[in-house]
C-alpha cells in the first residue's frame, strides 16, 4: 500500500537549490510509484488522481524549467570538458521533451475522468501504457540527474551559480499560482 503523495516541498529549502532539486527527485519518485499502481488496477481514486493531475500539470513543468533554463546552462558554463556533461544534458533535455508527450496524454486523460465527477477515474489501455511508459523513462532520467548531474554541480558550481539558480528558482515560483508550503 503506498503512503500519500507528499506535497510540494518548503520555499525556504531553495535557499540550497541543489538539496531543493534532489528532495524534488525524491519527491518525484512517490508519484511514478503512484503512477505505475494506478496503471497495473486500471482506475485510481479521484482524490488521487486530482493530486496527480496537479503534479503534472502545473508542479513537474516548474521543475522542467529549473533544469532546463537554469541548471543545465549553469552547468554548461562551469563544468569541465573532462566531466563529458554536454553530451548526458543534451539527452536530459531530449528526455524532458519525450517525458512531456507522454504526461501531456496523462493529463488530458485525469482531467477528462475527474470531470465526471465520480469516486474513481477510470483508465483506458492507452492512459496506463503512457503512465507506465513515463514512469519507466522518468525512473531512469532521476537516477543520472541524480548520479551524474547534481553530483557534478555539487563540484562545479560556485556561491554565484548557486545564488542565481536559487533566485531563478525562486522567481519562478513566485511568478506561478502554484501554493507552497
Ligand atoms: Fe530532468
Ligand atoms: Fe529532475
């Protein structure tokens, strides 16, 4: 039996961005779980698949873009060519693309069935395969972001880097409808 799906993480934790990005990571792994058990039952109760809903659709994009606008390019600037991270962050940002597809299926399914209003939302074959297919890719994404990325940046990246990441971080949030804790 999985636990609740833990809600999004404290502002005050982006004042270290990188312990931010790897508690999102952890985060992200309580929803592919949730994912992947709502895949193999074919249906998942409403209030979860409200919670889901919000994930993918308004929380994960905010992590993409952490990645994608602030992270990477850091990164790219501050790593050395004998790190070989050019390569792993441009199929990182391949991934990012690929992972958007199938949550844009994901979601476009969750809202369709919690518009009906009932206790449970049911899941046609095509909604469980993308859902399995996300959570497989996003499993394996987290394990090099996590392995490769984050532990390069903990090296590479300088009081600057991260005060400005933490800023983007933060802006970003501020400038989105998204609640924090
Ligand atoms: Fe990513
Ligand atoms: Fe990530």
């Amino acid at each position: 039996m999985l636990g609740p799906l833990p809600p999004m993480l404290p502002m005050a934790l982006l004042e270290r961005p990188l312990d931010y990005l790897l508690a999102e990571h952890h985060r992200h792994r309580s929803y592919l779980a949730e994912l992947r058990q709502a895949a193999m039952s074919g249906s998942i109760p409403s209030d979860k698949a409200k919670r889901i809903f919000d994930f993918l659709a308004f929380e994960l994009p905010l992590h993409w873009a952490d990645e994608k606008v602030n992270l990477f390019p850091s990164l790219r600037r501050s790593a050395l060519p004998e790190d070989g991270l050019d390569e792993v962050l441009g199929r990182l940002n391949t991934e990012h693309a690929q992972d958007a597809v199938l949550v844009g299926t994901i979601i476009a399914a969750l809202a369709a069935g919690l518009a009906k209003r009932r206790a449970h939302v049911p899941l046609a074959p095509a909604t469980c395969e993308a859902m399995l297919g996300y959570a497989a890719a996003e499993a394996h994404h987290l394990a090099i972001e996590n392995a490769v990325v984050l532990a390069i940046a903990g090296v590479r990246l300088r009081k600057p880097d991260l005060n400005a990441l933490s800023l983007a971080m933060k802006a970003r949030r501020e400038a989105s409808h998204v609640l924090h804790t």
